[in-house]
C-alpha cells in the first residue's frame, strides 16, 4: 500500500505523506478528471490492471483505489 500511496502523490504532484488509505478522494484537489485519465494509466503501466472509468465511479478513499489494483 505504501508504494501505491507514493506512486499516486507522484501523479498527482503532492507532497510525500499528504495521502493516508483512509484519504477520501473528494479531499484531494487535484482529483478531477485529468487525474482519472492518469490513474487509469499508472494502473496499466506500474500494476498491468486494466481497471474501467465505470469501477472508479465507486470508489470513495485511496484504499478502494488501491483495491481496483490489487495493492489492498
């Protein structure tokens, strides 16, 4: 979980340590459809999931995130 975590700050040009597993994603910002676009690719690039813009639909925090990847 811990180098998901790093790996989604990096994305999304945040501080080390900002985002927590409980992290709601209304919380952050920066999360707004360019940052989907990029999810969607780190997800592909770093963790081989092809994980679909419906499933984000229902994630709330960093963990379900994490979850659509298999780094729970």
């Amino acid at each position: 979980m811990k180098e998901f975590i790093q790996n989604l700050e990096n994305m999304l040009d945040l501080p080390a340590g900002e985002l927590q597993a409980d992290t709601r994603l209304t919380d952050i910002n920066s999360w707004d459809s360019m940052a989907i676009v990029g999810f969607l690719a780190l997800a592909d690039r770093k963790y081989g999931k092809a994980v679909s813009p419906a499933a984000i639909k229902n994630t709330k925090t960093i963990s379900d995130l994490a979850a659509l990847v298999g780094q729970s």
